[in-house]
C-alpha cells in the first residue's frame, strides 16, 4: 500500500498546489523523516553551547535520539544516544557534562567522547570466545555519517554521501555569515537558554509560515495594533528611540498587507528560502551609533556599509530552521510526529557588541519567541487549526497560487517578482525540493 | 498575624482578578514601575538583561492586556479560562517593604484541553494608601523548563 501510493508520490505535488495528505499522513511523514531529516545536513546546535570537554547536549534527528559532545581534543563529535550494548540511551539528561567518558547506567560499558569503546567490565571473563572483542566497530557508540560545523554552527548529516554542508546551504549560508558578521568580534555565542515550543501541526506549516508575508498582518493584528497603541502613548512622553522594542510589535499592524508587498522571498535549491526587508531598524539612536563606531573599527568604513546593509528578515534552511539573522535568533524545528512539532528557540550574543545591542534583540527573543509569546500564540493556533482542517475530507488540496507564473527564474534562484513579495513562491519551493527527496 | 492575613487577602484578590479577566484591575495592582517576572529557570538573579518567559513593565502588560482583549486576537477566541488557588504564604521580611513566598496552582481550560502549571510567587510588595502594590511578582514554574505544550497567553 506504501509503496503504491509512494510511488505516485510526485503526484502528491503539482507546482501551484499540494495534496493534504502530505501534512496529515503517517506513512508519508515516516517515509519523509527517512528520505528528508535522516539524509540532509540538520542543525544540531552551536558549538559554545558545550564549551568544555565532556560537555553534550541531546537532540533529534528525524525520528533520531542523538547528542552533541565536546572531545577531550576539542572536536565536536555527533553520535547516536545509543549504548551499543541493550540499546540503552546513554545520556538521558537534555544537556550536561558526561566526565572522562560516557558510562552506561544499565551494565556500565564506557566509551569515548568520540563514541569509541574505552572499557566493558570483566571483558576478558566474560567475553573470551565470543563475537564481542575490543575493536569491533559495531561496539562503539554509532557515529553520525557526516558532522561538519560553519562559524560555530554545527550540522549533521546520517547519510554517507551526498552534497557537502557548504553546497548544501549554498546561498543560505548567509544566515550564518551575517549573524556572525554583525558582531565586532567576527563571531556569536549562544545565550544559555532554550525556549521549547510545541505545536499540534505537521512540520511543514512552521516551515511555511515563517516566510510568509501575507501573514502578520492578518495572524497578528491584535499584537501589532495593541503594541501600536501603548507604542504611541510611550513616545508622548520618551525621547525618541526608547520603544524600539514595541516597534518590532507594532510593525505587525503599521506594515498593512499590501506594504508586505514591498519584501521579496529569493528561493534556492533544496527549499531554501531568503525573505528580505526589515521592518525598519537601522535606528539612529546612541546605542546604535556607539556599536556602529566599533563596527567600523573593526571592519574599515566599506566593509561595515556592506555588513549592515544586508537586508534580511528570515532565512530558512530547509527543512529544519529558521534564522533571524538580524536579530541573531534562530529556530530549530524537530518533528516529533505527523501532527505534532518541537521547536527549539535560541538566541545568540554578538562578540564585542555593546550590552544595548544584545539587549535589543533580547527583547524580541522574549516578546515573540519566549513560551509567553505575544505573536507566536495566533501562528500556533493557525497551525493547530490548519492541522485539523486538512485532515478533513473537505478539500483534497492546499493552493500555493499566490502570484504563480510571475516569479522571475535564474539559474540556481527564484525571486518573487517586484511588489510581489506575498508571492507563495516560497511554499512552491520547498515543495518542490519535498517532492525531489520524496522520488529520489 | 494582621499583615500575614491582609497579605494573603491581596493574593487571593490577585489571582481571582485573573480568573475572572479584570486585566486593568490586576494591572492596577502594580507600583508604576513594578515588574511582572517568570524566569526560565531557578538559578536566574534577576530579569533586568536575562531570557525571561516573562519580563514585563506596565507598557508591556497594557500591550498584552489590549491583545488578549481585541476581537481578532485568534488564539483568545476559543473557550479559555484558568483557575488558580494560592496557598503556603509566608512572609520573608517586615515594615513597609514585604517579600513573601507562596505557592500556586493553575489549572487551565483551552478548548477541550485541560493543562496543570504550578510553582511558586515570590511578591516584593510596598505598602501604599491604597493597600499593598507590586513592585516585584516573580513567578517560578515547576515547569518552566519542559517543553511548553502550546504557550501561555496571559499571566500566571
């Protein structure tokens, strides 16, 4: 049955529009952890989060418990959280320090950071004559195929082959080098804290949602009116520069669905996605004016103009996070099953930035990524009901038609056309890349 | 054995202004500069420059309350009400300025699911013609590090 109806998976996806069954069906979301998250390059966390030897951090690739640990020699190694022995986990913590080496709670086989066995009590008398000797690869702790990091962001891979990390991100790596960018310092560091979400939706309708301009302004309106209304009572009696942060808000409801027209979506190969247009910060505050004097010591005049003119509001790499670059905060999305999705919030500090600048960004990441989120709440419940409706018999189809036909195609891109911003360009990719993993 | 019953009184008013939805009222109950605070985790010191679920001044608190109250706010439609009891109220400190720690527990109804938070308040409280006002309510949550299944809309 499977493999009928996976055979005929292209059918599922026609470049305007999608099948339901492709958010609400569980042989096809196992079908696509194996094909999508258990192949791709998937982020695992940042490197500073496990400054010193020993320290781990655990996660999920597709339906994988692995973990993220820090090598006596400093490498970063990713490893199934598997103990090769009775398949106990072997970190059961979310994060911690795991010492010299790991060490299994059920019968005590320890291992390497790297994921090598170090020791099995009583080996010689009890495994003298048996397939088990030291040595044997199907004894260590099994490693991801494939680790490699860019500017402290650490990827995976549990597919031996394919694309590199670099061809992989290709033109979305920019998420990574304007975050970094943006710090004097030439690099970020993670804020030790995790915001964990669930959403009742299939995966995708995060994935969607986050570079949908048509959107806010519908979703959010009652946060952006509201942040608008107490924006305005504020600059009554602030100087100029204080509500910085309710701005961010209140764009949701001053950006009016045909201004969202104005942003542009710029689509690559294997569902990447970049949204542009900012809402408005290049502020002329002391603050700003104090971290941008560092900026240009750091980076010569040119250099700065280039860095802060990169004109980004999300970055997705699909199909497992979402990067506000600007903001330095990203998304990681785990799906935990066809209806049900985590994502794992983070924010990371600018090296050398002045405190106002990371605290500006701490603001968003509280007002709109924080469990207590003032924009979140209504995606989640958009998601939630969406989830639902689809997995009604009342349509067969999702439309993708925004703007269809118009967009403008390049070799290796595809851009919403001007004033077309809305354009689901975005959603139309991603399938597309969706549908080419599903065949391949 | 008077401030502990008018303090527990204040609490007990605090948390029914919510379970009722008197938003302005339970604002109201606020010093001017007074802060609502939910830290991630126990360890955190302070909410001033932190990862907060919560970090909250009057502004703030009015853009939530004006959210939660207009008609398009889409996750506030469906049938949404909690109920909270206080209790174990002990007061830390004496004279004008009052820290007090309690313990609480919410139960939430949202659509037809039920949800359970608890935790404890710790309330820096001043002492006002008016009665007793909130300079500093920081609320830790039992949970406050699982996984938030959804999110929470209003204050706990």
């Amino acid at each position: 049955m499977l493999q009928e109806r996976i055979a005929d998976v292209s059918k599922f996806v026609e470049p305007d529009r999608v099948r339901r069954e492709v958010y609400t069906d569980g042989q096809i979301f196992e079908l696509e952890m194996q094909r999508i998250h258990e192949t791709v390059w998937i982020y695992c966390g940042h490197e500073s989060q496990i400054p010193k030897a020993g320290d781990y951090y655990t996660l999920q690739i597709g339906r994988q418990p692995m973990l993220m640990v820090r090598g006596k020699d400093r490498k970063v190694h990713v490893l199934y959280n598997r103990c090769p022995h009775r398949g106990n986990m072997m970190c059961g913590d979310r994060h911690g320090n795991t010492g010299e080496q790991f060490r299994c709670s059920y019968h005590a086989w320890q291992f390497h950071h790297d994921g090598t066995l170090k020791n099995i009590p009583m080996m010689e008398s009890g495994y003298a004559g048996t397939r088990v000797n030291k040595g044997s690869p199907e004894l260590n702790m099994k490693p991801a195929a494939r680790v490699e990091s860019y500017r402290g962001f650490v990827f995976a891979s549990l597919a031996p082959t394919g694309p590199t990390l670099k061809e992989f991100l290709g033109k979305s790596i920019v998420a990574f080098d304007d975050m970094c960018d943006r710090a004097p310092g030439g690099e970020v560091e993670v804020v030790p804290n995790c915001f964990r979400v669930i959403q009742h939706s299939n995966w995708k309708l995060f994935m969607e949602n986050q570079i949908d301009a048509l959107h806010p302004s519908v979703t959010h309106q009652s946060t952006g009116r509201a942040a608008h209304e107490v924006e305005k009572q504020i600059a009554k009696k602030a100087k100029a520069g204080e509500a910085l942060s309710y701005h961010m808000l209140s764009a949701f409801a001053t950006v009016t669905i045909d201004k969202w027209d104005n942003f542009q979506t710029i689509n690559y190969p294997y569902g990447h996605c970049i949204l542009t247009g900012y809402m408005g910060l290049r502020p002329q505050d002391p603050d700003t004016k104090a971290y941008d004097k560092l900026m240009i010591k750091a980076y010569g005049q040119k250099r700065f103009e280039e860095i802060v003119g990169v004109n980004i509001h999300h970055v997705l790499v699909y199909p497992g996070l979402s990067v506000q670059s600007p903001l330095q905060q990203l998304r990681a999305v785990r799906p935990l099953g066809v209806d049900r999705t985590l994502t794992e919030i983070w924010h990371f500090r600018l090296k050398g930035a002045p405190e106002a600048i990371y605290r500006r960004s701490l603001a968003y990441y509280n007002l709109v990524n924080s469990p207590a989120t003032l924009i979140n709440a209504d995606d989640l419940e958009n998601f939630w009901k969406c989830h639902q409706g689809l997995s009604s018999d009342g349509g067969d189809w999702v439309s993708f038609a925004r703007h269809h036909g118009h967009d403008i195609e390049k070799p290796g891109e595809v851009s919403s056309a001007p004033n077309q911003g809305t354009s689901e360009a975005p959603m139309r990719n991603q399938m597309k890349a969706w549908a080419k993993y599903m065949t391949a | 054995m008077k401030a502990q019953q008018d303090v527990e009184q204040f609490l007990y008013r605090q948390s029914e202004l919510l379970d009722t939805k008197r938003w302005q009222e339970w604002i109201d109950l606020f010093t001017p500069d007074g802060i609502y605070w939910m830290p991630p985790a126990p360890e955190y010191k302070t909410w001033d420059g932190q990862p907060a679920i919560f970090a909250e001044d009057k502004n703030l608190m009015t853009v939530r309350m004006n959210r939660v109250l207009h008609p398009d706010a889409w996750s506030q439609r469906p049938l949404w009400e909690t109920n909270h009891v206080v209790s174990n109220v002990r007061i830390q400190s004496s004279g004008k300025n009052l820290v007090v720690r309690s313990r609480f527990h919410m139960m939430e109804l949202r659509r037809d699911d039920v949800r359970h938070f608890a935790g404890s308040y710790e309330h820096h409280l001043t002492k006002t013609k008016k009665g007793y006002r909130i300079k500093l309510q920081r609320v830790d949550m039992t949970n406050a590090q699982a996984a938030y299944d959804y999110v929470l809309q209003v204050w706990v």
